[in-house]
C-alpha cells in the first residue's frame, strides 16, 4: 500500500479498539497514536494535528492518504483503504 495510514486513539475508547482490530483482522498496516499516553508539548504538537484533522476532536481520527475518518465507519475504511491499494 502506498499510503500510510494513521490512526489517532484513546486507549480507553471502544469506537477506537473496534477500528484497529479491524485494520489488523485485515492485515492493515498502520501507525497508532495514543494520545492520552502523551503529555506536554508532544501532546499539544498532536492535538494540534489532530484539531486540523477533525476540529470536533473526537476519536478516533483516522488518516488514510489524504481521506480522514472520524468514528469507526467500516464501509469508509473499506473504500478508503481499497482507493490506497489502486495507487
């Protein structure tokens, strides 16, 4: 796959637990950001990213190419993730 996908998560979240279990179900590889594992100035430096992202600043916000996926949505992962694997 040519685009990485990003995933920024709560530890505690349960829509953020669904959506990588399902990148992994499928052999998705992806990067993951815990965001409540972090403090300081490189938990401002996400939030500030993820607030571009998704001003709601809910999670998880999933990033694949230049497509963003708010909430655990399968059928916009599917065709997000099928789009990346065409390119």
């Amino acid at each position: 796959m040519s685009a990485d996908i990003k995933v920024y998560a709560l530890s505690t979240c349960v829509h953020c637990k669904h959506a990588k279990e399902y990148l992994e179900e499928h052999k998705i590889p992806f990067d993951c950001v815990h965001v409540d594992f972090l403090s300081g100035e490189e938990r401002a430096k996400i939030m500030d990213i993820v607030r571009k992202l998704n001003p709601a600043l809910s999670f998880p916000t999933i990033v694949i190419g230049d497509k963003v996926i708010v909430g655990f949505r399968r059928d916009e992962l599917e065709q997000a993730v099928s789009e990346c694997e065409k390119r």
